[in-house]
C-alpha cells in the first residue's frame, strides 16, 4: 500500500489550495477515504471523509463549509479543496485508507 500526498504550500490567509492523495497497492475503489491533519504541538485530527462511490461526504465542524473533500476512483486519487484558509488551517496534511496506512503527508502553511 502506498498513499503519497501534494499539493502543499504557503498561501494567504483566504487563499485556497487543492491536496491530492494517489493511492496504490489495494482496492481503492471499494474503501472510503479521509483526510486528517496534524498541527504543530497538537495531536492528529480527522479532517474530512468520504464513502467509497462519493455518496456520503463528512467534515470536522471546523473546516466545514471551506473545505470539500472528493475522489477519482479511474485514477484512484482523492482530493481535499481548501477554501477560505486561516492560519488555524496549518499543519501536516495526511490522507488515510481504513486509519492503518497513511501517506507521509504535505505540510500546508497558512501566513501573510
């Protein structure tokens, strides 16, 4: 299994940025999907999921609203589409499959 996560960066705060996940090794197709996130000297938190055909779709109160987390079963990739970013929004971002495998994350950064 391997999950390998982009689309990082440093952004504005207001600004937006787009996270991808590829996924490999299992059936991506068939599992829901989640996005945690880690913020430095704060324990890791679940972000947002979402149901194997997309169908049921989940957010922490705090991100709810501003972020939108999807999926590509053809390229066995699931997105996070960050909108209206503040700076409580920086941390390293992981994407998940069944909460056993995790990528190694991207580091968002939110400062003006």
């Amino acid at each position: 299994v391997q999950l390998v996560e982009s689309g990082g960066g440093l952004v504005q705060p207001g600004g937006s940025l787009r996270l991808s996940c590829a996924a490999s090794g299992f059936a991506f197709s068939r599992y829901p999907m989640s996005w945690y996130r880690q913020a430095p000297g704060k324990e890791r938190e679940w972000v947002a999921g979402i149901s194997s055909a997309s169908n049921t779709r989940n957010y922490a109160d705090s991100v709810k609203g501003r972020f939108t987390i999807s999926r590509d079963n053809a390229k066995n990739t699931v997105y996070l589409q960050m909108n209206s970013l503040k700076p409580d929004d920086t941390a390293v971002y992981y994407c998940t499959w069944r909460e056993q495998w995790w990528g190694q994350g991207t580091q968002v950064f939110v400062s003006s």
